[in-house]
C-alpha cells in the first residue's frame, strides 16, 4: 500500500496508482472467469460507509457502514425478501453501477464505464492492515481478448450524496458509448387499467382513433402481452391466456383464424400505420415450458435457468446455432413481414444476467451473448424504432442504452397504484435514478402506463398525486387503458394533460431532497427542466403541502393560475403540477 494514495489491482498485479484529488481510467483483460479488481483505499473499514444504487433499490438506505451487513434493512415492498441471500451486484438485476467510499473526510467513486464481456459483482472486505479494499469481481467465461474499463475518481475533501458527485462518471460514460437522444412523444399500450391480455382489434383501433383526435402527443400504440391468444399460447390454470412468448412464432399458422385479430398481425399493423401511428408489439424471448417449441426442442434452451416468480418459464441458450436461427426468425416475423416498428421486450434480461444463466457452447459469456441478441433486435427494430427494456424489478444500468429507448424503473402501474407504500418506494427510486445519478442522459426512465385506473377504484386526489409524479421526474411515456370509454372523463383528461406535458428525456432536481436520509418519504418537490420546463408538487404526507411560487405559474390539474410570491398548498395525498403561463 503506497500512503495516501490508492491502488488498482487486476489479478493480483499493480496496474494503477491513484493520487489525491484526481481521477484515472483503466482498461482492464478480460482473462477468465472471476478476475478481481481489487481497489485498495488507505482507511481504517471501521471509518468507511458506502453508498450503491442496490442498498436504495432493494432495502431502502442509501448508506452502509462498511463493517456491516448491508443485507439488513427495510425490505422493498416489491422485491421483499428475495435479495438477501446475494452478495452485491449478483442479483439478476442491471443497478446503476458505481459504488462510492466516504471515509476520513475523502470520498471514492469507484465503477466500470464498459460491459462488454463480463458482470460485476461487487464485494468489500479488511485487508491485513485492517483497511478497506473494494472488489469488483468480473464474472463470466469468455475467450474474448476484449477489456473492461473503470473509471476511479478520488477527493481529498468530503463530498456530499449529491448529483455533482457523478459528474465525471456520467461524462465518462458517455464517451464510453451510452446513450441515445430520447425519442418525442408517448406510446399507448393496451396493458393496465385491468385489461391486461383481454384485447382485441376493434377497441384497439377505436382507442387509436380517440387518440388521434383527442391526445396530441402520442406517436406509438402498442399491442401488448396477449395477443398471440388461445391458440399459440398455454392458458394459465385459471384458464386466461398464458404470455405470447416466442413459441408463439414456432408455428405461425397457429395465429390464423383468431376472432379477436380477424385481419392477423400484420393487418393490424397496418390499420395502426393507417391513423398516423407507428405499431409496436410486446415480446418476451423465453417460452412456457408446456409449449410445442419447447418440447419439440429442448436442447434449444437453458436447463438450469428459472426464473423465481414465473417457474414454467424456460430460456433460449444463444450459444446453439438454431436457438439464434429461431430469433432471427421471430425479429423477421414480428419487424419485417409484420411491419412493427417498435418492440416492448418483457422477461429477457434473466436469460443472460442470472447468476444460474448458462451456455452448453463455450466460447462467450452470457454478456456477449446479450449483446449479440440486442444487436439483432436494434438491427431489425431499425434506428427510428422504439425499443422499451420491460420488467427486470430493480435497474437502472445505462450500460443497455446502446439499444434501449426507454426502460421500466418498477413493477406494472395497476398494481403499485393500489398499494401506497409501493408508490411511495417508486417515487423515491426515481428520484435516485433521474435526480442524483441522472439517468435520463442515458436513456428515459418508464414508470409504466398512467391509465385512469378504474379496477383498483383509484381517487382524484391520488390520480392528481401519481400523475404529478410522473411529470415532475419525467417517467410519463407510456399511457394505459381503453381511454375512449372510460365514465369518468375528469380522469381521462388528466390523462390527456400528463400526455400533452410529457418531454422524455429533460433534466429533473429535486430541491432540498437530502438524498443521504434513511427516511422512506420520496420529494415533494420536483423541477423538471427543458424544452418544457415544470413544477411538480407531490403531497406523499398527512399535512397540507405549502409551496410559495417565484413566478407566475398555472395549476395544471386545477386550471388556477398563481403569481409571484403566492402559497400554492396541496392536501394530503395529492398533487399538482405547475406549468407556465406562456403554455
């Protein structure tokens, strides 16, 4: 250990030495499976805590003493206590990556800015001088002789758990390759407000012509989970239709003669095209295990990988040739000769990322071969295309902006609506993920669809709070439900409102936030800049919510407009928005 300074491992070799005050960048080899990169920090462990997007995400707490067990906690309401069993970054998750040291009035931002060939997991431990050493352990076999790259920032003062603290780190990144410009406007899927798989041609195309004349800012509508019907998909135990999985495409003539899609996918696509709209579909790369494609092939597949909450699914293992040959036949399918422009890809991230995810072919590693299987569907999406990364629980990694647009940030919207302490740990997660590592520069957070929610019997004032959520950290691009027959029309005007304002992409503070607090209260004030700049108030206490305005401002959902140095109050679960007067 040199004083004063730290140092950078690979293998048990030197490769860097980092002074005071100053930042590095190292490429690191590849090599074989569970290379460490070991970064030796010259402090006591007892003087160190850490900061990891993972403690926020899966227990609620930013901050963890570097002796203690960071698997204690509150556990999220979502994931509960699914996480505790693994160490850091081994979860089947993408987590903003960097993992940061405050110890001795120094800080340490410490993260890979590359993922090409291999997972970090992450690990700490004393060393014999009963200091501290950060791992990162890149795991996965590979025969690539491509390198990982870290970046390794350190200063000789204190910093506070603040968006500048990422600053580098996210430049760094940016060089390195991620990122896309967002894409304008919001898709309309036919998931949520209890629909669910319960879709047809007719309500699709009568909504797509709602749209057309009522929301001026929707560009895609999106055929979701469900569509491949009865027929190609196995039903559930409770008889409702089972997932449109890729086995849905194994024999296509299966999709013929379907009541509720009468023209088939292609025709559909075309209507949708028709009233100035692009289509999208809703993909899933895995198959029920029941399916003939599975049972016909088994050898096609993963044998080991399950996934915890859906068990009857089975995974594609890349590294056989006919299991890519059978991708590529379902991108032509669904892109080419169906005519889709955009694609919500649902349950994928596990086949490659779990830590039970396995190749019966050697020679690249489950990463690779992730990145094999995006390139192909970016490829048949096109670059002008929409491409939404789906449930995966808990992520938020930019290392999949390459090919992504958009991504969800938690579960479906109709169930965390009915269950407010989820809607608290979403809105507090966002946070993190927009206002302090800034994720949005990368690629635009999805909060899932804003629907008018009829099923969970949702309120005003909560439709006010979710809605000014949504605007205010920029998560709003995706809306839900048959909008064009809903009773209350108060609702679908909110709807129609949180639509007109979305602008995915735009830069988003929370002021006042202390994002070190342990305290599970998301903001309450969030500012969201841009091209169309807004104020959102959101009320998750049991007081009134007081904001005094430093300008003049229109309440979005109450229409009363405010002037400088007014007192703009909120009740208790509730929300509103302010807009200027301009617009």
């Amino acid at each position: 250990m040199i004083d004063g300074q730290a140092t950078m491992e690979v293998g048990g070799e030197l490769v860097a030495v980092l002074p005071n005050g100053s930042s590095t960048v190292v490429a690191v080899p590849s090599g074989q499976d569970g290379v460490v990169v070991a970064v030796n920090l010259k402090v006591p462990i007892a003087d160190a805590t850490l900061h990891h997007a993972g403690f926020v995400r899966t227990f609620n707490e930013p901050l963890r003493p570097a002796v203690g067990d960071w698997r204690t906690g509150t556990p999220s309401p979502l994931v509960g206590e699914l996480h505790l069993s693994m160490e850091l970054g081994e979860a089947p998750f993408g987590l903003y990556p960097p993992l940061v040291v405050f110890a001795q009035n120094q800080t340490w931002l410490i993260g890979p800015i590359s993922q090409n060939v291999r997972r970090v997991l992450w690990r700490w431990k004393e060393d014999p001088d009963g200091d501290l050493t950060v791992e990162a352990t890149l795991v996965g076999e590979s025969e690539s002789s491509v390198r990982e790259v870290f970046f390794i920032q350190h200063w000789d003062t204190p910093r506070e758990l603040t968006p500048d603290l990422f600053h580098e780190y996210n430049h760094a990144l940016g060089q390195a390759g991620c990122g896309r410009t967002p894409l304008p406007g919001v898709t309309w899927a036919t998931w949520n407000d209890g629909v669910f798989r319960d879709i047809d041609q007719e309500r699709i195309l009568r909504t797509a012509d709602f749209l057309r004349e009522e929301f001026t800012n929707v560009r895609w509508i999106q055929v979701d989970d469900g569509w491949a019907g009865p027929l190609a998909a196995v039903p559930n135990e409770d008889g409702t239709l089972g997932m449109s999985d890729f086995a849905c495409f194994y024999k296509l003539g299966k999709l013929e003669g379907d009541a509720r899609i009468p023209g088939g996918m292609k025709h559909l696509a075309d209507e949708i095209r028709a009233r100035g709209f692009r289509p999208m579909i809703w993909l899933t790369p895995s198959v029920d295990y029941r399916s003939e494609l599975f049972q016909d092939h088994p050898d096609w597949f993963q044998p080991d990988l399950r996934l915890h909450f859906v068990p009857e699914m089975r995974f594609l293992d890349l590294s056989v040739p006919e299991a890519r040959d059978y991708v590529q036949h379902v991108f032509r399918t669904a892109f080419g000769e169906w005519g889709y422009g955009g694609c919500k890809l649902d349950f994928w991230s596990m086949g490659f990322e779990q830590p039970d995810a396995t190749s019966r072919l050697k020679g690249k590693s489950s990463v690779e071969w992730e990145r094999w299987f995006l390139d192909e569907l970016r490829s048949a999406v096109g670059e002008d295309g929409l491409l939404l990364h789906c449930i995966d629980l808990p992520f938020g990694t930019p290392f999949r902006s390459r090919w992504f647009d958009n991504f969800r940030l938690y579960a479906d919207s109709e169930g965390i609506c009915a269950h407010p302490e989820m809607m608290k740990e979403q809105a507090r997660w966002t946070a993190y993920l927009t206002a302090l590592y800034g994720v949005q520069r990368f690629w635009t957070p999805n909060a899932d669809g804003y629907g008018t929610f009829p099923h969970i019997g949702m309120p005003a004032n909560t439709h006010r709070l979710w809605g000014a959520f949504l605007l205010g950290s920029g998560s709003v691009t995706e809306l839900a439900g048959w909008l064009a027959e809903v009773p209350d029309r108060e609702a679908v005007e909110r709807v129609r409102l949180v639509a007109e304002w979305a602008s995915p992409g735009a830069p988003v503070s929370v002021p006042g936030y202390d994002f070190a607090e342990g305290s599970l209260d998301p903001p309450a004030h969030w500012v969201r800049g841009g091209a169309a700049p807004l104020v959102a108030l959101t009320n998750w206490g049991a007081e009134p919510l007081r904001h005094m305005v430093g300008s003049a401002f229109r309440g979005l959902f109450s229409g009363r407009t405010y002037t400088q140095g007014e007192i703009v109050e909120v009740p208790a679960g509730d929300g509103e928005v302010l807009v200027p007067l301009d617009r």
